[in-house]
C-alpha cells in the first residue's frame, strides 16, 4: 500500500487501523508482511446508509429546488 501512495508509512498505517477497526478493511496479521482486505459487503452496505441518509435529509421537498 505504501508504494502506491505519497504518504509516510506511519500515515498509511494509522488509516488501515481505522479502516479496520471501522469494518471497511479485514487485517490478516502475517510476517513479514501483514494482509489488508477491503470488506466489500461492509463498504456496500456503508454506501446504502450514505445514500439513505442523503435522500432522507438533503433532498428538497417535490416542487422545491434550493
């Protein structure tokens, strides 16, 4: 993941944890290298909430533009 990015690895690191603890990404710990797995079901399902939270929130009433 580092080489992809312009980032110090401490950085990449600090997100994966994140992403991990959050659900988004599966940590499969392994020497030397540990193994980092996007959750494509949690993102997914990430995406649904997103989306339903956005029409149920910021969408404007029929008839309205804002």
């Amino acid at each position: 993941v580092v080489a992809r990015f312009d980032l110090a690895q401490s950085t990449i690191s600090q997100h994966l944890k994140v992403l991990v603890e959050a659900g988004l990404v599966r940590l499969t710990p392994g020497r030397p290298r540990s193994r980092y797995e996007v959750d494509r079901e949690a993102l997914a399902a990430l995406s649904r909430s997103v989306d339903h939270l956005l029409d149920s929130c910021c969408t404007p009433p029929a008839g309205r533009r804002g």
